[in-house]
C-alpha cells in the first residue's frame, strides 16, 4: 500500500508545526488571526498552546518593546525549544500551564490566542472559562480551529472517502467538531462572539495535502480501528496518487469579546 507520495513516518511535532506555518494556507490564516487581534503596541498578548513558539515573534513585534508577549504549553520540551527561539525577543516569556488552570492572575491580558490547540484539549469549555478569566474587560480572544467532519477527499468510491473522514472525527481528534462548535462554546463560557469567518482551503497537490492530512499515516490506522479493508485503503490511496487530486476542510476563525 506504501506509495513514495506519501510520508510514512509521523513527522516530530516540531517539524509539522513549523511546517504548517510556513505554506501559503499557515500564512494567510495566521496573519488573518493576527489581524483579527487588532493589537496595540504595549498590550499584553497570550498564545495559549504556544507550541515551540512558531508564532510568539509576529506577537512580540505588534506589541513592540512596550508590550508583553506571554506563550504557555503543558509541555515542558515544548516550552524550552519556545523559550530558546525567543531568548533574545525581551519582550517575550515563556512559561508551563494547562489551559484548563492558567498561571496567571485575573485580568492578566489585552488579547489571547489559540490556533488549533481546542480540537485535543480535554476540556474546551474550562478552557474558554480560563481564557476569559484572565483577559480585561474588553479584551479580545481569536481562536482558529477546523471541523474535521466537513473534511472531504474526493474520490470515484465516495463512501471510501467518508469512511476516512468518519475515522478522523470519531477517532483521529479529540474535539473534532471544534470549529463549528466555538462560537456556541464561547457564548456558554461568557463571551460575545461578533464574528466566525470559515476559511476552506483547496488542496489540489496530493504531496502538499499529505504534508498536512498524513494520507497514508491515517488511512493505515483507520485499517486498525475497522473504518477500512486492506483492500480498500489500498484503492482509495491508489487513486489519489493516480487521479486528479482535491481535498477540502474547513477552519474557523472566530473572534470572542470578554
């Protein structure tokens, strides 16, 4: 079933996270979430989930050096390659948490953000109820999340095709149906949410889709979980290497007002 298209070994986080940011879809939607923050020099911002810190610099520079950036991550490798990348941005502090219990006293923060961290937490509700604690009257929290179930490959066999899909919301993601869900979540956590923009990007390159989807990664274990045959995975990823290839999912901004 290996097909040299695809990437069979789990890339390090690291090296995905970095790699998402860097493709024309990770640029346009991270800069579309940076505008949505609409922050002031000398504002105190949080990435909630900072990951290694992939965005804490394009945070560090719309505060300028009269503002703080804050990262948090529960994990502490994570943390240290975050604290590493930003040892010389003084205006940048990395610290350990859990989203479900920040470090931080109340009306900490101007701004906060979360990018694709509320699909794997285990408690978004407590999450948002944390973000909100800690931002100011007026302050802004802008998250970017997907809605696995809208996820579709096309394909000649479409009940291949919503065979992965189904895997990956039942099974691959913890929280697949955040992005549709987070206005409704961030309402019930206290916030007003004044805007949700859906953004649906258009995968027409296999390589470039699987850079992002894992393909193959992801069809082997559906095999695992009973979603597909041997026989049919091998179908359905056959195609995808041989025929014209299109993939789509779609990602919610959405803008919460504490």
């Amino acid at each position: 079933m290996t097909s040299s298209v695809f990437e069979t070994a789990t890339p390090d986080a690291f090296v995905y996270l970095d790699r998402v940011a860097a493709t024309d879809l990770g640029r346009s939607y991270k800069k579309h979430m940076l505008d949505e923050l609409g922050i002031r020099p000398g504002e105190t911002v949080l990435d909630l989930g900072c990951g290694p810190g992939t965005d804490l610099g394009a945070l560090a520079e719309a505060v300028t050096q009269t503002g703080t950036v804050i990262g948090i991550d529960h994990d502490r490798a994570t943390v240290d390659a975050a604290r590493d990348r930003t040892a010389e941005r003084g205006n940048v502090t990395v610290r350990m948490g859990d989203m479900h219990d920040l470090p931080l006293p109340d009306r900490t923060a101007d701004r906060a953000r979360t990018d694709r961290v509320l699909q794997h937490v285990a408690d978004p509700v407590g999450a948002l109820r944390e973000a909100r604690r800690v931002l100011r009257p007026g302050g802004r929290l802008v998250m970017g999340e997907p809605d696995w179930e809208t996820l579709t490959v096309d394909h000649p066999d479409s009940g291949l095709s919503r065979a992965y899909t189904q895997y990956v919301a039942d099974e691959a993601v913890h929280n697949a149906r955040i992005g549709s869900q987070l206005a409704r979540l961030a309402t019930g956590a206290g916030f007003a949410v004044p805007l949700v923009i859906p953004v649906t990007p258009v995968f027409r390159d296999v390589r470039a889709a699987d850079g992002i989807l894992g393909l193959e990664r992801t069809a082997r274990r559906a095999i695992g979980a009973g979603y597909f045959t041997e026989e049919a995975a091998r179908r359905w990823l056959d195609h995808l290497t041989d025929g014209p290839f299109l993939a789509t999912v779609t990602f919610y901004i959405v803008v919460a007002e504490a």
